[in-house]
C-alpha cells in the first residue's frame, strides 16, 4: 500500500470537505433529528459509495464523456440541489 498517496488523499479530501455542502446538510439532519449516529453511519455509506464510483469508474467514464460535459453536469446538479435546498429553508422560514 503506498502510505503518502493514502495520506495525501486524506488530507486533501479533508480540507477539501469542512464546511461543504455535505458538511452542512448533515449538520442540518442531525439538528433536525437528534440523531447523530444513524446520520453519521449513513452519510459514511453514501461517500464510501460515491468514491468507491468516482475511483473504479471515473477514468473509464473520461474516455466515452468529455470532461467538459460532466463538469457541466456536475454544475447543472450543483444547482438543482441548491434550488432545492434554498425551497425548504424559504418554507421553513414562512411557516
């Protein structure tokens, strides 16, 4: 196992991570919840699952799909979940 490549990762992806979206709506789930383990163990089960995607599959996905049409689709994605997430707080906020 190459070690600095594993910990080179790690803290990339750490630093890369604090105050994220994914971040943020845990902290949300888990105020709205009271929760806090369930919460952790599934947003643990949905980034393992989404890297173990981008790890395996990410280079094979490069060579049929430009990279410009899935930084659009990642941004396209970005926004959509943003509408989303801004329409809840809004309701929220009325109620």
């Amino acid at each position: 196992m190459n070690w600095k490549l594993f910990f080179t990762t790690y803290a990339m992806l750490f630093l890369a991570e604090l105050g994220d979206k994914t971040q943020l709506a845990v902290f949300t789930l888990v105020t709205q919840n009271e929760s806090p383990i369930p919460i952790f163990l599934g947003a643990s089960a949905a980034l393992i699952t989404v890297t173990l995607i981008a790890a395996f599959f990410g280079n094979m996905i490069t060579k049929y799909v430009p990279e410009s049409y899935l930084q659009l689709g990642a941004g396209v994605i970005f926004i959509v979940i943003g509408i989303f997430v801004l329409k809840d707080a809004l309701g929220n906020l009325v109620m």
